[in-house]
C-alpha cells in the first residue's frame, strides 16, 4: 500500500500513543504498530494499524511464534 497523507498519519500516532499510554497505567500486556505482522491459526497473515496482546498471551509464545 502507498503511504498515507498527513492526516491519517497524524490519527494513527495519536492511536498509537493513546493504546501505549493506557498499556503503561495498567501494564497488562504488548503494544504494537502497524509495521508488525501477525501470522494467525489460519495461516492467514495481518499487518494491523494498532495492536495489543495480553502479557500472559505474549508470555505464553515461543521465539519462533
């Protein structure tokens, strides 16, 4: 996908910095951005703009996952 405009890059850092601040209060689990991708159970791969996973979930994965 080409890059996004100035508008939509400004919403997804706000995104990012609100799920990183709410992750930080409560120290739950794993934030991550948009260049991270995800191999699901299905095989089917996703890149998400803005992710979380809970800490015991992450926690549970091994290296290669």
């Amino acid at each position: 996908m080409p890059p996004t405009g100035s508008i939509t890059g400004e919403r997804n850092a706000d995104l990012i910095y609100q799920l990183k601040a709410w992750s930080r209060q409560n120290n739950l689990g794993k934030i991550f951005d948009s260049n991270t991708g995800f191999c699901l159970p299905n095989d089917a791969g996703r890149s998400p703009g803005a992710s979380w996973i809970q800490q015991t979930r992450w926690d549970a994965l091994t290296l290669e996952e």
